[in-house]
C-alpha cells in the first residue's frame, strides 16, 4: 500500500501536471490532494481543506487499506520532501496501533521531489519478508 499527500501544489503546476487553474483554485481553498499509487499510476483518492485534515485522511485511508492486507508482519516506510516532523507524527500514529516490524523515514528521491514538491508525504506499507 502506498499513498501520499502533497503539501503545495506549485511544482505540480509547473511541471504540468495540473492546469493554473486548478493550482490558483486550490491555494484559495487551501486544497491537499490525497493521493495513491494503483497500478504502477499515481491516482487521485482524497480532497482536504489543510494539512492537518490531509494528514488525518492519509492517515484513515491507510488504515482501512492495510485491514485489506490482512497481515500481521508488517514493515513501514514514510518519505517526506523537508517535513521530519510530519513523517515522525505519521509514523507514530500508524505504529501505535499496527506495530511494524522495520520503521524507516527517510527523504524523497529527488527527481520526485521536484516534481511533488516540499511538505510531500508518501508513505509505503507492505508485508514483512
């Protein structure tokens, strides 16, 4: 299970991955997309007006996401563009209640990074080997 939220919208908008409109609309709205990986394709999954309620989104999705691994051994990996803070907050939410063998936080690649740009999340649940 992989999924994301990024902070500011700019560098997708710049790389064209979004319309000026669509960038200009939701810094007026404050909009956070949450988002996942399906299929090798990053996909839209969530809307929220913030980053605290972007963050507890991610965080809800996650969860009902990793009920549907049915697993028990489980690793977690959260990389984040310049916010350790959020990834920690992260992290520490999703192991009080699932207990992962390996936790891992670390920074985004950069090609991704300028693409997704500062204050991205992503954050990868998969099974234990």
């Amino acid at each position: 299970v992989t999924m994301g939220y990024v902070d500011d919208l700019y560098n997708l908008q710049k790389s064209g991955r979004i319309s000026q409109f669509k960038y200009y609309l939701s810094n007026i709205l404050n909009a956070k997309p949450v988002m996942r990986v399906k299929d090798g394709f990053i996909v839209p999954l969530d809307k929220a007006r913030g980053k605290i309620k972007a963050i507890e989104k991610l965080i809800r999705h996650l969860f009902k996401a990793i009920k549907s691994i049915n697993e028990t051994d489980l690793d977690c990996m959260i990389t984040h563009s310049d916010d350790l803070e959020t990834a920690e907050y992260i992290m520490n939410k999703l192991d009080s209640k699932l207990n992962f063998n390996e936790k891992i936080i670390s920074f985004l690649t950069p090609a991704l990074a300028v693409h997704l740009g500062i204050g991205t999340i992503v954050v990868s649940v998969a099974p234990s080997p």
